[in-house]
C-alpha cells in the first residue's frame, strides 16, 4: 500500500502530537505523584518526559530529512520496534522514580533500559535503512 505526501505528513503530525501528548502526561503524572510522596521528588519521574519528547524530535527529523525524496510508506516493524523501547524506557524511568520515593531498590528496572535502548536503536536504524531503500527518484 503506498501513501500520498499528505498522508504521509498528517501521519508524521499524528505522531508527534501522540508523543507531545505522552510527554505532558508524564509531567503530570510526575507531579501528581509527588504531592502523594509527600513532596519527595525524583528525578528518575521529573525527566521522564524526555524519552517521548525527544524521540518525537527524533522521528520528524527522520521522516523530514527523507521527506524530499517521497518515502513511499514507514517500515511498520522498525516503527513499532521504536516506540516499543520509547514506552520501555518511560516506564523504567516511571518504575525507577516511584521506586526511588519508597526508598528502595529494585535491580530488575535496569533491565527496562537495557531492552529500551536496544529496541529503539534497532527500531531507529530499521527506519532509516527502510525509509533510504524505498525512496523514489
């Protein structure tokens, strides 16, 4: 199945709005966390928000660079890989905060950031290789 232009851009913008949307929920979480911590903070729970931030400006600097070249459609598998250690790498950070306001430690969170990184990297290089083979022109 291959998409138009628009298409292609209206899913770029629904993606970045989804990702938008998930960083201020983190925020909120985070902060609604902390007046039930007792004011204790994390900072495991405050910067959360970035993994979804910044891969957001990571996936539009993506698709935007190849944009010229009329990417004819997203590798779906690189894509779900991407946002699969995006969501594993919020929710070590979530875990680890909530974790660290208990006071206690938990050595199987490391484990989140370790298949985290792993499927967005491979997720990230997946689309760039996909998106650089399939371009037209």
């Amino acid at each position: 199945m291959f998409t138009s232009d628009t298409n292609k851009s209206s899913y770029i913008k629904k993606t970045a709005l989804a990702y938008l949307w998930v960083s201020i929920a983190c925020v909120l979480i985070a902060n609604i966390y902390s007046l039930f911590g007792h004011g204790i903070r994390s900072d495991y729970m405050d910067y959360m928000f970035l993994y979804p931030f910044a891969s957001s400006a990571l996936f539009i600097l993506v698709c935007e660079t190849f944009q010229g070249n009329k990417v004819r459609r997203l590798f779906r598998l690189g894509f779900n890989l991407y946002n699969s250690g995006i969501a594993a790498l919020t929710a070590g950070s979530l875990l680890n905060g909530v974790m660290e306001v208990a006071g206690t430690d938990a050595k199987q969170i490391k484990l989140f950031y370790v298949f985290g990184w792993i499927l967005a990297i491979s997720g990230a290089i997946s689309l760039i290789l996909d998106v650089k083979r399939v371009k037209i022109g």
